[in-house]
C-alpha cells in the first residue's frame, strides 16, 4: 500500500489526501512534520533530503518528494488516462501552468498572510508585511477570477490544478483579512465544497 508522510495540516498534504480520495486510492498515512517530528531523522531525510513533508513511499521503496510532482506521479501510475492530468499536450499544459504558478507566485504572499494569523503570537506579527502580502495575493487571486469567466473549474474540467490550488483558495476565504468581491472565485469555492468532499474533509478545515 502507498505510504504518506505528513501532517493533516499542511497544505501541501491536504493536496494529496484530496487527490487519493478523488481517486479512491487506499494509503497509509504516517504523522510527520511539525509537532510530530520524524523530518529530521535519517531515514525520512534518506527519502526526503529537505526534511519537509509531504513524501510518499511506495511497497518497492520508492520515494518521491515535492506536492505537485507527487499529484502528477499518483495520477500517471494509478490512474493512467485519468481527466484530472490530461494526456492532450495543450490541456496538459493549461492545468501544468497553473500547478507551477500556485509555487512560483502564489505560495508566497498566502504562506506570509496564513503564517501570521495561525502560527505567529501577535506581539510578533510583521502587519506591514502582511498587507503587502494580500495586496499581492488579492491580485493574483483576480487572475483567476478571471480565468473562471465561462469555466465551472481553473482549467475547464476539473483537474489537478484545482487540487493544487484548493488549500489556497480556502485559505483565502478563512483568514480574517478584507478581500474584494470576487463572484466567479467565490463560486469556484462554493463548488469545490459542494461536488468534492475530498475538498470538504481534507482542505476546507480548521486552519491550525
């Protein structure tokens, strides 16, 4: 059976819990991370040498790390021809630039604004900081509002850009911050929460 490395709090798990319950692929979760522990013993760095979750483990003892690489790799060998992760080249393309895009752009003004109103005390919260972080996020965020006029999902049909971005987009919506109207983004949302309940049991959580 597949083994998963990390705790249900981080986002880049959540990512792969949503996908494997998409999938009804059966796994066995192993607590790392955080107040758990494990990163930093030899035998997870021998599979992850950045001591960061989530890693996934397979019976042979292949082990691979990095979220969006270990979305793409689980739906290729378990679910071969699978919508999510199209085989087209151009709508492959479309659902693997908006995975890329959640890491190069968007992770970092949404990891500062959920860091510093869920895991730092507030003496010692940087709020300059912070809200240069969600002037950056709420423009990246009109990006995809955008990109949903006509579209129920990111790329069309849902798929792993969807999965990639889920634990953003409720982050989004859960942290105390203002945000401007956003209709088709709020759909999205509402939708994701509704028709996937891979989304509502591992993503759309207490933040913690």
């Amino acid at each position: 059976m597949l083994r998963l490395w990390g705790r249900t709090t981080s986002s880049n798990v959540m990512k792969l819990l949503w996908l494997c319950e998409e999938l009804r692929l059966p796994y066995e979760r192993i607590e790392a991370g955080g107040e758990h522990g494990r990163t930093a013993e030899p035998g997870y760095l021998a599979m992850n040498p950045n001591g960061t979750v989530p890693t996934i483990e397979e019976p042979d003892g292949f082990s691979l790390w990095e979220s969006n690489s270990i979305l793409r790799y689980l739906v290729a060998t378990h679910a071969p021809g699978n919508s999510l992760h199209p085989a087209e080249p151009r709508a492959r393309a479309d659902v693997e630039r908006w995975m890329d895009w959640q890491l190069a752009s968007l992770n970092a003004p949404m990891v500062t604004i959920f860091f510093t109103y869920v895991r730092t005390p507030e003496a010692e919260r940087d709020h300059a900081a912070t809200a240069r972080a969600r002037d950056a996020a709420e423009r990246l965020w009109a990006m995809v509002d955008r990109q949903l006029a006509g579209r129920d999902y990111v790329a069309g049909d849902f798929s792993l850009a969807d999965i990639a971005l889920g634990p953003y987009l409720h982050r989004w919506f859960a942290l105390p911050i203002a945000r401007a109207p956003m209709p088709r983004l709020e759909a999205w949302y509402a939708r994701l929460r509704e028709r996937h309940p891979g989304f509502a049991t591992h993503v759309a959580v207490e933040m913690r």
